[in-house]
C-alpha cells in the first residue's frame, strides 16, 4: 500500500499522458468521471480505514505501557540485551522493550490533552 492514493485529477492526467484510446474514452462521458471520482472516495475511504486499524487501540497501548520495563537496556559485547533478557539479539537489532519505548512515545491516549481526535 502506498502513502497516498492520487487525486482523481492526477489519474486524468495519467491517463491523458499515457493512452488517450482510454483517454479518449473515459473522458468523453461526464457519467465515466463522475462515476470514477464516486469510486476514488470510496477507495480513499478504504484505504484511510485500513490504515486506521492498523494503528493500536488505546487498550493494547496501555498493555504494551504497563509490560514495558522503565530500566534502560544494556548490551553485551554480542549485541544481547542483558537487562531484559534478549541475548540472542544481533548487534545492532534492537531489544524489544526499546521498541515498545519507540512506539509509546509519542502515543497521548484518547481524552488526554494532546490526543488526535
């Protein structure tokens, strides 16, 4: 999935540059255009939901915040985490409650000031 879906004005455009058989015929019916921006919103739409559920509840958040250790992590000459316990990381790869630390970082949960709505 890529970050952004083009505007129903850029695939015109595409389109234009690219096959005007297709040009040609897309574009010549007002109906063929309006139906397609119909399709772009709602495919917009679904792209914006999938991305939406991709992002953790508040819920999974807060078990992931109260699983994490506050101790800093510290690394053995083989690149282990010896204060979580994740000595077999290769040096390099981070330790998991370092990534838990990344990921509630700039996480306010819901109803908190700060919190996007």
């Amino acid at each position: 999935m890529t970050e952004s879906t083009p505007t129903a004005e850029e695939v015109r455009d595409y389109i234009r540059a690219v096959d005007h058989v297709t040009a040609h015929m897309f574009l010549a019916a007002a109906d063929s255009v309006e139906a397609f921006d119909r399709w772009l919103v709602a495919h917009d739409a679904e792209v914006q939901a999938e991305r939406d559920a991709e992002e953790p509840s508040d819920q999974i958040m807060t078990l992931i915040l109260d699983l994490t250790d506050p101790d800093d992590c510290s690394f053995d000459h083989h690149g282990g985490c010896q204060a979580h316990g994740y000595l077999s990381l290769k040096p390099g790869e981070l330790c998991p409650q370092a990534e838990a630390k990344e990921r509630l970082a700039g996480w306010v949960p819901a109803g908190q000031e700060g919190a996007e709505t």
